[in-house]
C-alpha cells in the first residue's frame, strides 16, 4: 500500500453512520477499508487518525474557476477547502464554444468574473479543446483540482445568434441544438443557462426546451440560473421544473436561493414545488452556498434592453442622458429584470471589485454610501463606474433571508455550490469558505445538519448528478479524491472583512491518492483533471 490513514473516522458519504477503520491508498485508488475490531492495515506511510474524520473530497457543483484554473497552479481557494472537483461553465457564459468574434464578446461580458483574459493564451474554440487545455495545465502536469463542463447556452446563442433581443430562427435553433450536442460529446456534462443575463435570456421557454431535449438525450442535466430570484421567485423556479420535465431532461437547479423582501420565508413554499414534482417522478437537485449575500456584476442590475447587442451598445446607452433616465426609471421605480424585478435598493450593493485599479476607493462601500460622499445621486455613481470600469465592477448584494437559507439546505437533493467569484478586491467570502462553513458553523455550531448529513450533501449527492461511477463515496475501488479533516475545529476563515483568508482544521486533501494539501499546507502536485463523462449517442 502507498498510505493508510489509521484509525480514522470515516464520514463515508452515504449518509450513514460514520466508523472507525484503517483506509488504505493504492494506485490513486482506495485499496482496502479495515473497520475497527479487523487487521489493521500497513503501508510505506501511515498518517495517524488523531481524531480526524476521512471523507470523499467535495464537489463544487456552482463555480466560476474557468480561467483561474489555468491562471492559478495553486488555487487554494478551493484546494484548502477540500473541494476536489468543480463543476464550470455556469450561468450560460464561458470561454467554450465560441469564435474569434465571441471569444472578445464572453471576454468583456464576464470580465467581472473571471478578469479580463489578457493572461491567458486562448488557444482553443471548442468545448474539446477547452477540456483539454484544462488537461494539460501548467506545462503538460494539469491543475489544482478537477474541472466538470457545463455548455454555456447564453455563449451557444451568442454563436447562433447574436446579441439581439428576438426570437430565434428555426435554422438558428438547430445551429444551437447542435453546438450543445457537440459539447456533450466532447464531455460537458451538461448545459447551463444565465437567465438573467444577456443574451441567453433572450430564449424562449420553447427554444430552452428544444436544447434541453438535446442535453436529455445525453444524458446530461440542465443547469440553470432561471429567470427571478426575487419578484415571481417561485413561478421562476416552476417554468424550469415544467420545462424540463417536457423535454426529458434531469434538472439542476444553481443557487436555489429565495432573496429580497417579498420572498421573506417562503423558502417552504418553494421545497413543496420540489417535492411534489419530485414525488411525480422528476429528476431535480440543486445548490445553494451558506451566506445570505449574493454576488455579480454590477452591470447585471440593468434592464436587459439597456445591455442587447453586448458590451458596446450597452456603454453607448449608459452615456446617452435619455436613454440613462429610461434606465434609472426601469432600475429604481419598476423593478428591472436584471435585478429579478425588484426596484434596486442602492444601500444593499456593496462594490466588491472593479477592473480598474484607479477605481479602488468605492470597493467595500455601498453605491449609496459612495453616492453620500460625492453629493450624488446614488443611480449617477453607479452610472459613472459602470462606463468608468467598463462594466467590470462586481458587487455583493445584501438581499438574502438566513431562514431561507436554513430551510433549503435541509432539502432531500440539495448540494454545496460556492458561485465563487475570485475575482475583485474584496470577493464574496464564499469563494474561500463555502464548505467549511457548512461543517463549522452549519453542523458543529447551529447544528442544522448532522456532519453524516452534510457530508453527503458535498459529495455523493453531486457525484451522482454528475454521474461518476468512482467518486464521491470512501469506498474500495474508488478514487482516493479524499479530504481528513477535524469536526471539532474547521471552520472557514474567510469573513467579508478578509474575504481571501484560508479556512482552518482541514490538514489533508488528496486527489487520485495525492497530497494537494499536506499538513494544513498547498504542496506543487498538479492532480486535476478534466472530468468528461462519456455521452450516450444522441
């Protein structure tokens, strides 16, 4: 054998009751489990238990590590968290498929994301070639952690279709149906979709379910962030259920949060929707992240007439006087789309990054707060840094519900999903803190979840939506993707003081048998790979 973890506590992902026992490593591969009473098991190095808890590495089913996955060989961020795998592309905007014309497009778009790319050599176009780079990493030795794909529908319709707010031709649907099904191919793992940003949320329910037959026949799921989180939640939520069940295809539903006042404990009314569909035979699951804050681009806030077209016209319309008056009315009167149809409360955007370095004295404060200090209106500030920043602002948008929180991380199919953005000066503490704040705060302290529980929630539960055969359990045969860690004192050390603060308590992280994270410490080992699952013919 290569290692053995002796008698540790295994938290096995099942659910089930945790167990003493020896696991033994070999291969890259969990060679043997010895239960306490039974031989104990030997190796070339033993890590004594020392009353830590083994468990499956945890998948991070919502993250936006696109580019920092070839930018960053250490990536702590999520490595010292535990998470072993991470599921991108989300929100229907990502590098892959595209042509040169887009590729400068999703750029722009998503600069808030993810930085502008001006470090990365952009050497692919495809959903292959872009899994394929993620392979081959830093010099040919691959990356920090896994990487999962979802193929990006707003980037599929930006290819078919352009920025334009219309419905799709029949021919441009089946130049989409058929990107997503070259993406499935080539591994994705599904499709996502950003229903709240431009241009994917230009489709039509009919032309969404036209894809999502595609992403059925593949097995794969349809991830989205549907089209309110705030005005309409719920009803948001049902026309994802109803779409996919029509089309035959399993639902995962991203960031399954309810936010802003009108949605204020109905939270309930939400996880019935669920479970009676789920009763009726759907395939549904879902994430959230344990914060109540949101995180996005500021740009995002706007109308979506005010962004068509992309990122040009839309700095065009911010710097027309009229058109920026149409838009303050939509924002702080009607309630804008982009902001989930909820008049914008500008105290409860807090700027949390921004492109331009010069621009670095409104990151921590409120629009309202830096409105306050120049004498301003607070739509006249945030107008001036969106064509200042040209639109590469991001934001933390204080409009979440802890009871709501509470209640839908409870839920039968419910996964951990960061929406980590890395981005910015002050990032949402989420990025770097997500699962040990599940097992710190969530078990340990409030103890809404037992830690059996919540295990199984970061990592068999998503393995199974990813369906992979060989993760997400502690189990012979299985990969050794493994985190040993001490329930008695992690606990996330970011805050939304010091966002980038690493969490504590979590000493070991292994991927295929080797040590990413080795006494609480990043070592150089590049185990990550990209996870493709092979499709079943269309």
């Amino acid at each position: 054998m290569d290692t053995v973890f002796r008698d540790v506590r295994v938290i096995d992902g099942t659910g089930g009751a945790s167990y003493r026992a020896d696991v033994a490593l070999t291969d890259g591969r969990i060679a043997a489990i010895a239960r306490e009473g039974e031989s104990r098991l030997g190796a070339r190095r033993v890590i004594e238990g020392d009353g830590l808890a083994l468990a499956p590495g945890f998948i991070d089913m919502h993250a936006h590590s696109d580019l920092a996955l070839i930018r960053d060989p250490d990536h702590s961020a999520k490595a010292a968290q535990g998470v072993t795998l991470e599921v991108i592309g989300q929100d229907g905007l990502s590098y892959a498929p595209v042509d040169d014309r887009t590729l400068g497009e999703v750029r722009a778009a998503i600069t808030g994301w993810n930085g502008d790319g001006s470090d990365i050599d952009f050497s692919w176009r495809s959903v292959g070639g872009y899994l394929d780079r993620l392979d081959h990493g830093f010099d040919g030795e691959g990356i920090a952690v896994n990487a999962a794909y979802l193929v990006p529908q707003g980037s599929v319709r930006m290819l078919a279709a352009g920025w334009d707010d219309r419905a799709a031709t029949p021919a441009e649907v089946e130049r989409m149906k058929q990107l997503v099904a070259e993406g499935l191919e080539q591994g994705a793992v599904g499709m996502s979709s950003g229903l709240t940003y431009t241009p994917g949320m230009y489709a039509s329910d009919a032309e969404l379910t036209e894809l999502c037959r595609v992403v059925g026949r593949y097995d794969g799921y349809y991830c989205p962030h549907h089209r309110s989180y705030g005005a309409g939640a719920v009803q948001a939520y049902e026309e994802m259920v109803s779409l996919t069940r029509e089309a035959g295809c399993s639902l995962h539903l991203a960031h399954a949060t309810m936010n802003f006042d009108v949605n204020k404990g109905k939270a309930p009314e939400l996880l019935a929707l669920l479970d009676k569909a789920l009763d009726d035979g759907a395939d549904i699951s879902l994430d959230t992240y344990p914060y109540t804050p949101g995180c996005t681009t500021l740009v995002a806030m706007l109308p979506s007439w005010a962004t068509e077209g992309g990122p040009e016209p839309t700095l065009d319309r911010l710097r027309d006087d009229e058109t920026a008056a149409r838009i303050r009315q939509v924002m702080e009167v009607v309630g804008a789309d982009g902001c989930h149809g909820v008049p914008i409360e500008w105290d409860a955007i807090e700027i949390s990054g921004v492109s331009d370095p010069g621009l670095a004295g409104c990151v921590g404060k409120t629009v309202a707060q830096s409105a306050r200090e120049r004498g301003e209106e607070p739509f006249v500030t945030a107008r001036r840094l969106l064509i200042d920043d040209r639109l590469g602002s991001t934001i933390l948008q204080h409009v979440g519900h802890e009871e709501n929180v509470r209640a839908i991380m409870r839920h039968r199919v419910h996964t951990g999903g960061s929406d980590g953005i890395l981005q910015g000066y002050k990032p949402h503490p989420r990025a770097y803190g997500t699962f040990p704040q599940y097992l710190g705060r969530y078990v340990r302290e409030l103890g809404i979840l037992s830690l059996e529980e919540c295990v199984a929630h970061l990592t068999s539960r998503p393995a199974a939506r990813l369906r992979l055969p060989d993760r997400g359990l502690v189990r012979e045969g299985y990969r050794a993707d493994l985190v040993l860690f001490d329930p008695e004192s992690v606990a996330a050390g970011s805050s939304f003081e010091a966002p980038r603060t690493l969490p504590t308590g979590i000493p070991h992280v292994l991927i295929d048998g080797r040590f990413v994270i080795e006494d609480g410490r990043r070592t150089d080992v590049l185990a990550g790979r990209a996870v493709r699952r092979q499709p079943a013919k269309g």
